[in-house]
C-alpha cells in the first residue's frame, strides 16, 4: 500500500471490514446493541510493544464511538517475547 495511510484512516477501515453487519463476504454473526465482543489483536512480532499498545488505543478510542459498553486492552507475553528464558 502506497503512500501508507494514517493509522486513524487504517484502523477505521480495518474496522469497518470486521464490524460492518451488511457485509454479506463477512458478517457472519449478528451482534446485537448490549452483546458483549472481544477483539484480538495479534502482533505476530512485528511491533514494538509501546506501538501495538498506541494501536490498541487507537482501536478502542474508534469503537468506544460506535460502543458505548467499557472497554479492556491487555498483552498477552509468550516464549519469543522474554528470549526463551
């Protein structure tokens, strides 16, 4: 992708392709106004972990527009992470 977008303009169509219930190539389940969701975030290892926390902000700040119920975001750490010790 070229020029790269903003993160703000990338998240909200990542967003989009996830949550839109009209999608018919991808709205596979219904969610309803007070359905409790859970989005995970993998790394993959190709960030830092101070970039995918201020994605992970970017994330929630762009569905706390659409969904009022509270929001957590928390890292999950594996072996790759602390060098295998």
């Amino acid at each position: 992708m070229s020029p790269f977008p903003p993160v703000e303009d990338l998240i909200s169509y990542l967003l989009k392709l996830i949550c839109d219930q009209n999608d018919r190539e991808r709205a596979f389940v219904k969610f309803n106004k007070n359905d409790e969701i859970v989005l995970l975030i993998n790394n993959y290892g190709g960030l830092s972990n101070l970039e995918l926390g201020a994605l992970t902000q970017e994330t929630l700040a762009q569905l706390g527009t659409t969904r009022s119920r509270s929001q957590k975001a928390n890292s999950l750490i594996n072996s790759r992470n602390n060098m295998g010790h």
